[in-house]
C-alpha cells in the first residue's frame, strides 16, 4: 500500500511576525470575495457548486487553498501554523464552498495518502483549486451499515476493469467530475478481503445518476449506476484487493468531516447565530433558552478541540483513529441539540411559514437534515461500536460468517 506524507514539508516553527502578516492576507481575501454572501445566497440549480468552483478557484489563486499540501500537487506548500491561521480567520465567515466539503474533505486526503505520483499529479491540482469536484460512492441498496458488504462488481478485463453496479445516498453526484468508488474484485474471499477501490470519470455515458428528492425537497443526494463501466487499470487507488483499509481510512475522513470540520455543522459560529436570533426574538431572557445556548456553545468548543486534535495527527501524516468515530458522534448529537434549541426559538413558524421564508424556514430545513448527520458516514451505533472496541477495549459482537467467502454469505 502506497503511503505518503499527508502534508507539505514546510517546517512548523513559523515567524509570529510572517503568521501575522499572513492572516492580514486572509481577511483582505475573504474581505474581498466573502462580503454580502450570506447563508442561503449560494442556491443554485446546481447546489451552489458553480459559486463554489468560482471561489476556490480565486482562494487558489490568492495561495490559501491546499494549505499543507505539497506545491507539486497543487497545494500552499505551507505549514500546520498557517492552516490554523487560516482557520482562525475564516470561522467568522460563510465560505461558499459547502459542495467541495467531499470533495477535499475525503477525496482529495485519499488522493494524496494513497495515490501513485502519477495519480496526484494528474488530479490533486484541479481538485484543490475547484477546477474538479469530487464525490465518494460507497452505500449501496443491500449494504448501507455493513459497507463491507456491498454487491458492486469490478472484473478484470485486460488493460481494463468493467464495474457493474448501484451506489445509492451518493452527495453531490449530479455536480461532480470524478468520484472514488469501492467495488467487489473478489468474491471468493471473506468480504473484507475482496474489495478494490477506484477513481471514475462520472461524465462517462456508462455513469447514470438520478437525484433523489428528500422530505426538505432538495435532492442533494443520488443513486449512481454502472453499467459495464471501463476503467482504465491505471486508475485503482491503492493496491488490489485491499479496499477495505482504504475506506476505513476515507470513512474516517468522512467522519473528521462531518464531526470536526467546517462542513457538517456550519463550523463554530451555530451556537452564535442562534444567540443573534434569541434577541431579535426577545428570548434571550428566558432561562431556559440561556441554558442552552450556552450548553450548545461549550458543545462547539468541544468539537473544535476534537477538530484541532484530529487536525495535528494529520498533519504528521496519519489517517484518522477512532478518535474519527468520537468527533463524528459528537457532531451528530450537537446537530440533534441544535434542532432542538432552534424549534424551540422559531416555535411555529418551524412549521408554518410565510412566503418569504425568514428563520422559521431555515431552521425547518435544519431540522429535517439533522437525523441525517446521525446517518452519514456510519450511524451513532456504528460509532459506539468503534469506540467501544478500539477505544475501551471490549470485545468484538460475535460474526458467524466472519471467514466465510462473501460468495456463500447468505442475503435477501
């Protein structure tokens, strides 16, 4: 298996001065192309990915994207200081990248942990300037939990693997270049032990996405199919049959993602937002209200020193933990309380609003989304389950089927 050092080698002992000077930068930058974008102003037919490209193409421009990514793969080529400068200075802001959260979130980690030379050469650069928009398909029909367990066939056939399959839940299919697949290459093996991943061209005619419509009415995510799909073999990421390792480490990823980054929760600035809308409602007297605004403001605290952790074990170069698992727990129970302090503010008009929206739809649309925190990228129980085995040390639940061939597994 290819390993690589995740970050730039740009020494982390910075000059306070040069880190200064750096932040003055940032805020001119975000000053520059930030302004008057608020929450909901990066709707468009395609979620926003079109605003997201544009921007990350002028963060890319202005040296702030792929910070601690190396120069020859399109990164900063700085350090972990200037990472933290740059997250320090942005928390204020709404960025306009929420459709790239995968895309550099999981995808492009992958592309750089486990990628030839040759891989990261021809995709990194794009991927960290928004030129390409990446997504992940793993969950299928029959394997949603029990990832390990997915149908999704890749077969050799000379120069090339022809995969034939579904993914379902796949975000941002519908505006994405390229995606990371998982695929079965061997079912004569116990079903951890046969599976490749791979990098797909999503334009390619033998790729049918079709949006799903969920009860918010938005479609953000998709059911992607394959039909005798050929990939070229240059394309497998990592080593064959081992991409059980590799998407337990992008299932870390994911779960960094969503429990310590800026993408899952809309950063460090809810618990904010929300004491703003307790005044204008004139709530933020009432007790009860105070209480948790202020126990959802020591939650995010919680999350960003879970973040920063995770953020140094990478920064040294290793794939994610359980420490993943803990973050991702987390997020997800602060996005439950979140739903519920926010219900609690908008009191009806969370579910009956008028025509122009205002908090009350906002919030709404919250609400509904929130249960899926506790879904994507493993559910809590899964989380617990990680925990509680690599964390605390109990035992594995017992797996009849453990070291039979996924072949003679029986299914539905």
């Amino acid at each position: 298996m290819i390993t690589v050092d995740n970050m730039s080698d740009a020494s982390e002992s910075v000059d306070p001065a040069e880190l200064e000077e750096f932040r003055g930068r940032v805020r001119d930058f975000l000053d520059a192309n930030c302004a008057g974008w608020g929450e909901d102003s990066t709707r468009r037919d395609d979620d926003g990915a079109s605003r997201a490209r544009s921007f990350q193409s002028a963060l890319s421009a202005a040296g702030f994207a792929g910070i601690t990514y190396q120069r020859e793969f399109g990164g900063a080529g700085l350090s972990n200081a200037h990472q933290e400068a740059y997250d320090e200075v942005s928390a204020p802001w709404h960025l306009p990248n929420l459709p790239l959260a995968i895309s550099h979130g999981m995808c492009l980690p992958m592309l750089n942990q486990f990628g030839t030379d040759a891989q990261r050469a021809d995709f990194m650069p794009d991927c960290i300037s928004g030129q390409s928009i990446w997504c992940q398909m793993f969950s299928e029909p029959g394997a949603g939990s029990d990832v390990a367990g997915l149908s999704t066939r890749a077969v050799r056939d000379g120069e090339q693997w022809v995969l034939n399959g579904q993914k379902v839940w796949t975000s941002g299919a519908h505006y994405s270049d390229f995606g990371i697949v998982v695929a079965r290459t061997r079912p004569d093996v116990p079903k951890h032990q046969g599976l490749s991943m791979f990098i797909v061209d999503m334009a390619d005619p033998a790729v049918e996405v079709r949006p799903l419509r969920q009860i918010s009415g938005e479609s953000g995510f998709n059911e992607v199919f394959f039909t005798d799909l050929h990939i070229p073999a240059d394309k497998l990421l990592g080593d064959l049959n081992q991409g059980w390792s590799l998407a337990v480490a992008m299932l870390m990823f994911e779960r960094v993602s969503i429990g310590a980054g800026r993408g899952g929760l809309g950063g460090e600035r809810v618990s904010q937002n929300l004491i703003t809308l307790a005044r204008e409602l004139g709530r933020d007297a009432d007790p009860r209200i105070r209480q948790a605004l202020a126990d959802l403001w020591i939650r995010e605290r919680i999350k960003g020193f879970i973040g920063r952790r995770i953020r140094d074990a990478v920064a040294a170069g290793r794939v994610p933990g359980p420490e993943g698992s803990i973050a991702k727990l987390n997020g997800a129970l602060l996005a439950r309380a979140i739903r519920d302090v926010s219900m609690e503010l908008v009191g009806p008009a969370g579910q009956a609003w008028g025509p122009d929206g205002g908090a009350g739809e906002r919030w709404a649309t919250f609400c509904l989304s929130a249960a899926g925190i506790s879904i994507a990228g493993g559910t809590d129980e899964v989380q617990r389950n990680i925990i509680g085995e690599r964390v605390l040390g109990l035992p594995r639940e017992p797996n009849p089927f453990r070291d039979t061939a996924w072949e003679d597994v029986p299914r539905n």
